[in-house]
C-alpha cells in the first residue's frame, strides 16, 4: 500500500469462500428408562431428533428422514398425519412403526408415542428408536445415509388383579337328600402361578365332596364343616 500526505492507505478487496455441504448425521436425545403398570399404556413424549441439514419440514418436501421404532414385548401406536407411515397405521398398536417425513413432522410425530404392555404381563421390555437421514445433503454420488439408533428398558411392574368367580347359573334346584353337582363354577385368577388357590364355599346345610377325578388334578378339601 502507498501513503497519501503521509498516512497509511488500504486496499479493500472481496474474497469468495466456497463451503462445501458435509452431511451430518442424525442425533437421538430422550431415551431413558421409562416405568408403568401392568395393562397401564404410557405415553413417551420426550423422544426427540436432531438434524442440521434439515431445514425444510412438511409432508411433501423432497428432504425428508426416516424413523423407526419397535418394541420386543408390548406395542406401539403413534396418531400423526404429519408423516407418512411406511410399517403401521395411526393410532393402531403394533410391535413396529416406520414412519418418514422432515424434521419437524417426526418430532412432533414422536410427541404422540404410546407404549402399551402385554395384557397381564410384567417384565422388562426394550425399546429401540432408530432414523436415518436417507443420504440427504451427502455431497458425492453415492448419497450414502448417516442413522443414528438408541435402545432403552421399559419396566412393566406388577399389579394386583382380583379373583374372579364365574358361574354359568345364577340359581339352581336341589332334591332333598341327594347331591347336586356345580359344573360350570370357574375361579379366574390371571396372576395364577404355581402356588396354592384357597377356594371356600359355604352353605347353611349342607357338605361338600370332590370328584375322584379332580382330586386326582391336585384338588382336595381342606374343611367340610
């Protein structure tokens, strides 16, 4: 640079810097065990994505991610119509839901998660969330996708069911001095393992004997009186 009347002078000029897009890879936050009862749904809806190549959202942008989740146990159901479903329906439970749209489509999306266990099951169950950026926003011709997979327990604890006593009539005829038999009577216990069932039935007068047959099951009488 020159110098005018004795100061210093400058010389401005613009230079260009070309970036070159670098696809990066989706990110999963959220997963964390999660606990509910038994036939108690949960909703799960802190599960979230980021991408930040995805600047455009909408159900028919070209750029677009996809998402699945699974469960090993229990099902799942997910009610959006901001993405599109490629394994499952909305608001129907199944054990695998794959559903792709953009970013902000998915994440709302994943907002509505609902996991419901087996019916009178309790246990340890995992959960795996996975989603792939489809190659979008990969420079070369490959267009090779970049995924992201986190998996974390669902912890079903047990609940008490009642018994239930079931009887196909609600009253019967008897004949003086002789026996009657109640078939049909059914004691209903889900939570049934392989111990013990005290049934006691009662009447003002009259006794109570058990089959042969039955007895031979494992089925004898503890009182009669």
């Amino acid at each position: 640079p020159g110098t005018t009347k004795g100061y210093a002078g400058f010389v401005n000029e613009t230079i260009h810097v070309n970036v070159a897009p670098v696809n990066d890879a989706p990110v999963i936050s959220g997963a964390r065990r999660v606990e509910t009862e038994e036939d108690t749904d949960i909703s799960i809806t802190w599960l979230s994505i980021y991408d930040p190549d995805f600047v455009y959202d909408g159900l028919f942008d070209k750029d677009f991610m996809t998402v699945s989740v699974s469960t090993d146990m229990g099902s799942l159901s997910l009610n959006s119509d901001e993405v599109r479903f490629d394994m499952g329906t909305p608001d129907d439970f199944t054990s695998h839901l794959v559903f792709r749209g953009g970013l902000h489509a998915v994440n709302d999306a994943l907002k509505e998660l609902i996991y419901r266990p087996p019916a009178n099951w309790h246990g340890a169950d995992t959960l795996t969330i996975s989603v792939s950026d489809n190659g979008h926003y990969d420079g070369s011709l490959t267009k090779t996708p970049l995924s992201h997979e986190r998996s974390f327990s669902v912890l079903v604890l047990s609940r008490f069911d009642p018994m239930d006593v079931q009887a196909p009539w609600k009253s019967f005829t008897a004949t003086a001095h002789e026996p009657v038999s109640l078939s049909g009577l059914r004691v209903v216990d889900v939570d049934s393992s392989h111990d013990a069932t005290v049934v006691r039935l009662s009447c003002a007068r009259c006794e109570w004997s058990v089959p042969v047959t039955r007895a031979a099951l494992g089925v004898s009488l503890l009182d009669t009186t």
